[in-house]
C-alpha cells in the first residue's frame, strides 16, 4: 500500500512538473512574440499619412507622393559590433522597417545618411558583409524606391577617407549651406546626423528638419517621418517606434513572475507568499 501512495504521489510530481513546464513554454513564447514581433504592429498601425493643406481645401486632383525619411541606422562592423549589440538592433530596424513597408505602404522610402558605423576602417570584404546585411534589413519590393544618402560614418569620419584629407573648417559649413540653398531653392530640407529632431528655419523661410535616428543604438525612442509631398505643398509627421526602456521593462517583468511560478511551484515561497499563492489559486480554480 506504501509503494502504491509512493508511485501514484510521483506521478503526480511528474504531471505537475510537465504542466509547469508547458506553462513557462506558452509563457516565454508569447511575450517573445508580442516583444519581438507583434509589438511593432501595435505601435506604428497608430501612424497616419499627414493632409497637405491644398488638397484639404478642395484641390484633390494632384497626386500626393508617399515619403518615408529616416536616418542614421549605424549598423555595426566587425570591430565595434558586439554580436549580441547587432544582433538585437538590428533585428529591431529590421522589423520596424519592415511592419512599416506593410502598414503604411510608402512610394519611395530615403535614408539620410550614416547607413554603417564603421565605414572608416573596414575592409572590403567586411563592408560587402555590412552592405549584404543592409540590403537584407532593408529588402523592399518593385514598387517601393530606396534612396541612400551616404553619411560621415560610411565613408570616413568628417571629411577623412583613405589617405585624402579636406580641411573643410567648421566656420565655412554656414557659407556652403547658404550657397545651396541659393542654388537649389528648395522649400523643404532634410537631414540626419543629430541623431535628434529639430528644426531650422533658414533665410528665405526654408525649412529645415533633422530627422531622429531609426535605431535603438543612438535612441531609447527611434523615429522617422512621413512625408505627403505635392508639387506645391508638402506635409509631415511623426513615426515613433517602439520604446527600448518598455520592451526591457516588459522582459524583466515577466521573468520576476516566472522565477515566482517556479518557487511556488516547489513551495520556496516565504510562508506568508506561498499561503497567499496558495489561496489565489483556489480562488480561480472556483
């Protein structure tokens, strides 16, 4: 009889444990889903094209192009690159890019500048890996257009590459940008590099808008803009992606709770926590 109460009370651990360990698979699948996956759906599904205001009153006839901009991804190279660090950013603009190709469904897509992290010292073997894995993040189909602008960091720090050095002083940047915009007359200008947004307004009334960078790496919350452009008029808005800080926050909750589930499962608890854990699972079980 002692034998029979033995082999039927193991058996009960046993199916008690493989409960507990369905339960921590479903657990631990599900936040790695909504964190790495589901949660860039639920924050840029709340992003909306911005009304240019011609056609808001009534001139509807002109077609609007469907702009995104964004800057600065910094994707890391052999040297800096801690391969966790890649890995986790770039899975990051992987997906934001990607959800937002889905949802939002831009024309032509511009990234300002600053694409690789490490275009001063690496090796062509090492920047054809890079540029590999930019164009698999980035991948787009025929009916999107990407435009790249290259950036201090891809193909040497401020104005070095190689063994060619252009003393470019800081004093005259203000005359050449002056000169530009003198020559091109546009009515709007953007650009990256600050990793942040601001705006300028230069003489003549252009504006100028320094658009956020795009990864986790530079920002806690990346962004990029949505531009609708006519011929005439443009408008813009802004695109928050996820926020690091709550995804890690997320994460960390949910391990507390599973290191509880485990403890009280094995009654490790302090007695005032397992008897209190004891009775919230009589209470659902009614």
């Amino acid at each position: 009889m002692a034998l029979l109460r033995w082999g039927l009370g193991r058996q009960n651990v046993h199916r008690s444990s493989r409960v507990l360990l369905l339960k921590l698979t479903v657990i631990v699948i599900s936040v790695l889903l909504l964190c790495e996956y589901f949660i860039y759906y639920l924050v840029i599904v709340r992003c909306r094209w911005p009304e240019v205001k011609t056609l808001a009153h009534g001139d509807g006839q002109e077609p609007v192009l469907k702009a995104m901009f964004l800057a600065d991804t910094h994707l890391l190279g052999e040297i800096r690159g801690h391969w966790l660090d890649k890995l986790r950013r770039e899975w990051q603009m992987e997906r934001a890019f990607q959800t937002a190709l889905w949802l939002l469904q831009p024309e032509v897509v511009f990234i300002l500048g600053d694409i690789f992290d490490e275009g001063k010292w690496s090796t062509p073997q090492a920047w054809a890996d890079d540029v590999q894995r930019f164009q698999k993040m980035f991948r787009h189909g025929s009916h999107v257009q990407l435009k790249v602008v290259i950036g201090n960091h891809d193909i040497g720090f401020h104005y070095h590459h190689g063994c060619i050095s252009a003393s470019l002083s800081i004093n005259s940047l203000p005359l050449l940008g002056c000169q530009l915009l003198w020559w091109l007359q546009p009515r709007l200008v953007l650009s990256g590099h600050t990793h942040s947004a601001c705006e300028v307004l230069h003489p003549g009334g252009v504006l100028e808008v320094s658009v956020p960078s795009f990864s986790w790496r530079n920002r806690n919350n990346p962004s990029f803009i949505m531009g609708s452009l006519t011929s005439r008029d443009y408008a813009l808005s802004k695109c928050y992606l996820p926020f690091e800080d709550r995804v890690l926050t997320t994460y960390g909750a949910v391990v507390s709770f599973l290191v509880l589930l485990v403890l009280a499962h094995f009654e490790r608890l302090p007695s005032s926590l397992l008897s209190g854990w004891k009775r919230c699972r009589t209470h659902m079980r009614r």
